[in-house]
C-alpha cells in the first residue's frame, strides 16, 4: 500500500518493505549494510520510533516499526532511502533509482499480524536459503 494512504499518527505500528529495481542488489557488502543502518540510526536519534524486527536482505529490506513522535515515519524513511541511493550510486558508479517503487508499507492493527510480522521478518533469510538459522544473519 503506498504511505500516502495510510494516517500516520504517533503510537502507530508499520510494516515498510522494498526491493531493488530490475533484480539489482541493494546491499553487496558488509559495508552497505552497515552504511543503511548507520543512517537509519541518526534519524531514530532526531525522530524517536521502536524497532520491534527488521531484516535487510541482498535485495530488498522490511522494517517493523512504531512511530514514536508526531514526524510522519515514512518521510523519515525516505530520507534514510534517499541518502543511502545517493552513496550507493556514487559508490557503484551507477544513476537512477535504485526501488522498484515508493516505499511501502502496511498500518498493523492487531496483535495476530504483529506476532506473524515478527516470526516473517525474522525467517526470510532462512526461507531464502541464506543460512539455516535466523540468528546466524
């Protein structure tokens, strides 16, 4: 569902996933995970929000998250998307987007679709056969 159609208010919860254009790969190393990360990082630390799962996969990520303030999540989403490509492409030499579209997301309402989100999250890189424990990514 596209963000705009979601009311983004403080105490909310959210699914927000992406996947890379054409079949690209959004993190090739180590160090792309940890620059993604790092970013997301300062802006939790301008615009408080919880956590609850998130999983970056080589090709597209899912966070879990609840807004904590009233700065709509989703635009603090899309400047840690926004300053990530912006490096990414000068890092790997590259020009355009680098998401298969806007940012999606989903507004969690009941306690079934939290505990699933969690265990879903958690489990993708084992279902994409990346390791055989979720722990060990």
């Amino acid at each position: 569902m596209k963000c705009s159609s979601i009311k983004f208010i403080k105490g909310n919860c959210f699914h927000f996933y992406n996947r890379a254009v054409d079949g690209e790969m959004l993190f090739f190393e180590d160090e792309d995970y940890l620059l993604f990360l790092n970013k997301f990082k300062k802006s939790m630390d301008k615009y408080p929000l919880s956590v609850f799962a998130y999983c970056l996969m080589p090709n597209h990520f899912h966070f879990f998250l609840r807004q904590n303030s009233d700065k709509k999540i989703f635009q603090i989403f899309n400047s840690v998307l926004s300053s990530y490509v912006q490096k990414y492409n000068i890092k790997y030499k590259r020009k355009g987007t680098l998401m298969a579209g806007p940012l999606q997301s989903i507004l969690i309402e009941d306690d079934r679709y939290f505990l699933n989100l969690c265990r879903y999250v958690h489990l993708n890189p084992v279902k994409a056969n990346l390791v055989i424990e979720p722990e060990e990514w």
